[in-house]
C-alpha cells in the first residue's frame, strides 16, 4: 500500500517551496546550509565533514542565507522580511 501525505495540511506547501528553493543553491552552500541549518549539526562538525575551515562554513552559511532571502523576495514580494 502506498501512502501519501496530505496536501492540506499547514506548512506542507511552504515547506517544498523552501526545499525547492535550498535545492537551487551552489552544492558547496546547500551542504553547509543544510548540515547546519536543517540537521542542527555544529559548525566545527560541518567543517570537519566538508575538509574545510569552519570561517569557510560560516560564509557559506551567509551566502545561502542571502541567496534564499533574495530567492524569497523575487518570488513572495515586499510581505516576507529576512
């Protein structure tokens, strides 16, 4: 039997939009964004995980950040702040 999930439930749409969104991003930012913004991983984790500085984590976080406020501007208008 294959199951579904429900279309009407609240922050279902929201929450695709975003991924769609997050899934735009350059590979570098997505997985820093994601590995710490999505799975609450530490930065010095992330860091470890991706063979980088944990300051190269943290711009990348900015730039995905910037990047998705940006994106949500171009497609809500002026009614989402970031």
């Amino acid at each position: 039997m294959e199951c579904s999930h429900p279309r009407d439930l609240p922050g279902i749409d929201e929450g695709i939009a975003l991924m769609t969104l997050v899934d735009s991003l350059p590979d570098d930012r997505r997985e820093a964004f994601v590995l710490t913004q999505l799975l609450d991983m530490p930065y010095d984790e992330a860091a470890r995980g991706s063979s980088c500085p944990v300051g190269t984590i943290s711009s990348r976080i900015s730039r995905a950040r910037t990047a998705l406020c940006a994106m949500l501007d171009d497609t809500s208008g002026p009614a989402l702040a970031c």
